[in-house]
C-alpha cells in the first residue's frame, strides 16, 4: 500500500464530493434519486470501477483500502454511500471477475465512466434471509432467457441501467440451479415499482422490480449456468467488508461529532461530557470503535491476500454493525432534543445505522452461519 498515493486519493475524494454531492444532497433526499449527472463526475473523477483495470476504463486500483477510503468520504459528505457500494464493490466487481472479455467490454467502460448505473436484485417479496430459496425463474428458449418473477427492496432499482439478477434455471433444490443474468433497463417486460418510502437512507433510490416474460439474451449470463450461488459466496467477503467500512467509519465520525457536541453543551453549569456516567461510556465506546478500526484494516489487507474467508467477512459484518448501532444510540442519546431532530446529522445518521444489522445479511442470519461453521 501506497501510503502517499492513498492520502492523495483521499483529499481528492473529499473535494469532489464537497463539491459534487454536499450542495446537493438535500435535493437527492427530496427526489429519492441521485442525480445521473453525479454519476457521470464521479466516473469522470475516477471514483467509479477503481480496482477494475485501465483496459476497461477503471483505475486499476485493486488494493481494498481504496476503496476503503472512498467509503470513509461518502460517509463524511454524509451521502448515501449503498449508492456507490452497490455499484463499485459489488456489479462492476462481479463483471469484472465471472465476466467474459465481450462482456467486459460492453458493460465495464459506461459503468466505471458513470454512464451505466448497476443494481444488484437477489431479494424477493416473500423473503431475503434464505436467498437460496428463489422463485424468479429464467427458462431457456434458443438465444434467450424468458425471466418472470420479482424482487423487492433493490438498491439503484429506478435508475440502475444493468440489474445483476439472480434467477433460478433449474429445479434443482435450494442453492443449486442459481444462475447470474444481467437485465438491461430497456428489457421488454421489465417494469419498476415507485422509489420505496425508506426510514432512512432518503438520497437513494430503492425499488421493487417485476420480470414478466423478459427476454434476456444468453450473452447476458454471467459465468456459468447453475453456480451463481458459488459466485455470491466468493462475492461475500467484498460485500461485507464494504459495510463493515460503513460501520466502522460512521462510528468514528458519530464520536467526533458527539465528542464535540458534549464537550460545548452544559447541564448543571458543566459540559454534558463531564459527567462520570458520559465520560465512561464514551470511554468504552471510543475502545470498542478503536479495536473496530484495528479489526477492519486486519480484514482489508487479509482481503488484498485473498485470505479472507465467508466466515470472517460474516463475523465482521455482525460486530462492526452492531456496534455502529450501539455507538449512534448512545450518541443520540448524548445529544438529547437535538439527536431526534429529522435533519441533524445525529439524526439522519441514527436512522440510517439501524439498516446495516439487516441488508447484507441479518444478524440473525450471520449468527447461524457463524456457529455452523462451529460445528454446532
Ligand atoms: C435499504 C435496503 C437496501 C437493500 N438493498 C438490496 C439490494 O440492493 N439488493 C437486494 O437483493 N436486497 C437488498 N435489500 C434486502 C435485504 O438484503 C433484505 O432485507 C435482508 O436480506 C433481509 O431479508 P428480509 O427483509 O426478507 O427479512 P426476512 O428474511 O423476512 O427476515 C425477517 C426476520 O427474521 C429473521 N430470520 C430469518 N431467518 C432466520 C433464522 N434462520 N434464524 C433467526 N432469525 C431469522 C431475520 O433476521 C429478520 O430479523 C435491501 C434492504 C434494505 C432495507
């Protein structure tokens, strides 16, 4: 790791989205959409598609911390980084992996350029913790997929242009007969529900889409037919790491920012912060985010060896989460009226950790995991 390079890479993030997205973020949270035009400076600015190679329009970043940092700055700009997750850590880094080179060609450019938004649909209405239990089926007529079925709850689903969709091809049980087709935004057949009332997250546009008899060139298969189950697990451990980076770095800014705000606030003619009972929570909170801190660079650079196994991306996931939910309750609490209000970054921020014990795996569904892989 290039340290210099990283904190130029930094510093260059930090400009661009003051500049591109602070102004514009309240805009966004109306509209429930992000600007295609954002897209299209972030791409120019290479934050797009970082670690896919130049031949493909990226920047040849493959190194984790990267991206990494790039999380870190959305987080900071306090805009809705799933928007860019989804699309850098997860599509283009599928396609970049199982795709072929004709495949790579069509799809890599636009989406590192911004000019192609990706989503990822796996989530279905009657539920998303047994993702090995789809009903979307993809049935193979010559040069086609005919894909009918749904899914719900899709990051980018309004405005995503390539909609990574995990269809089911065979009758085979559970997690076999899984297949990885890419839906392109002008499939017949396709159609988009309204941008979905969320709690939080508001400058983000997440949809319920509806397959009905969707024709879906071959081409569009990515890898092989029937494992794209084996493709997700080899796809967990960058998944979960990039919402680890989300917990972990919005846990050190909620301390920043309520470390401030309790050393100026006074009750009973001293700072709220003075008191025993806040100074050793905030104590044991700023540890536990250290020790977060420590454990999440430990998974990156195990992640750059390709070291770091489903287990251990569920395991970091589970507890970089949990505590980001700790550490924005207590910091609400820690900001008293203020932390309630709907537009504070408390606020917004409270509002928008609750999610990260859910989305990518639930905490429930992570413990079961994790304790079969126990023997238990
Ligand atoms: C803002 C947001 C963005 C999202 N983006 C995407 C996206 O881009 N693409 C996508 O495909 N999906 C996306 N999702 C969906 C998300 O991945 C699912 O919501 C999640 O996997 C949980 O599935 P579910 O909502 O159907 O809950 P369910 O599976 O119905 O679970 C309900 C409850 O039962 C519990 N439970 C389930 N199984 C067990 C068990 N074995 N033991 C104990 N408890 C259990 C769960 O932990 C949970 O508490 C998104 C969701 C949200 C909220």
């Amino acid at each position: 790791m290039d340290n210099r390079d990283l904190s130029k890479f930094r510093s260059s993030c930090r400009a661009f989205l003051e500049q591109e997205a602070r102004p514009f973020i309240a805009e966004w949270e109306k509209s429930g959409l992000v600007s295609r035009n954002f897209w299209r400076r972030a791409g120019e600015s290479g934050l797009l598609g970082m670690g896919v190679s130049e031949q493909w329009g990226g920047r040849n970043r493959a190194d984790y911390h990267y991206a990494a940092v790039l999380t870190e700055e959305l987080i900071r700009a306090e805009m809705t980084a799933p928007v860019i997750i989804a699309h850098n850590d997860v599509i283009a880094s599928y396609i970049d992996m199982h795709g072929t080179d004709e495949q790579r060609d069509r799809w890599l450019p636009g989406l590192c350029h911004g000019e192609l938004i990706a989503a990822i649909a796996v989530t279905e209405p009657n539920g998303g913790s047994d993702s090995a239990d789809l009903a979307t089926l993809a049935v193979r007529q010559g040069q086609y997929y005919v894909v009918d079925g749904g899914k719900t709850f899709i990051t980018n689903g309004i405005n995503a242009d390539l909609i990574l969709t995990a269809v089911r091809t065979s009758g085979a049980e559970r997690g076999q007969g899984i297949s990885l087709l890419v839906i392109e935004r002008d499939t017949g057949g396709l159609t988009r529900g309204d941008p979905m009332k969320k709690l939080g997250w508001h400058a983000s546009d997440t949809a319920s889409l509806h397959f009905s008899n969707c024709h879906v060139p071959v081409s569009n298969l990515i890898g092989k037919e029937n494992i794209g189950n084996f493709y997700f697990m080899g796809g967990m451990p960058r998944e979960r790491l990039s919402i680890s980076t989300v917990a972990v770095a919005t846990a050190e800014l909620l301390l920043e920012k309520t470390l401030e705000y309790v050393k100026s606030r006074r009750a009973f003619g001293q700072p709220v912060g003075s008191f025993q009972y806040n100074r050793f929570r905030l104590a044991d909170l700023d540890t536990e985010v250290k020790i977060a801190r420590i454990y999440l660079n430990d998974a990156i650079d195990k992640f750059n060896r390709r070291e770091l196994n489903v287990v251990e991306a569920a395991q970091i996931k589970l507890w970089t989460t949990e505590l980001q939910v700790k550490v924005a309750d207590c910091c609400m609490q820690l900001h008293g009226g203020v932390g309630y209000l709907r537009d504070t970054f408390i606020g917004k921020t409270w509002v928008n950790s609750r999610v990260q014990t859910i989305y990518g795996g639930t905490s429930e569904v992570l413990k079961e995991f994790i304790s079969k892989s126990m023997g238990l």
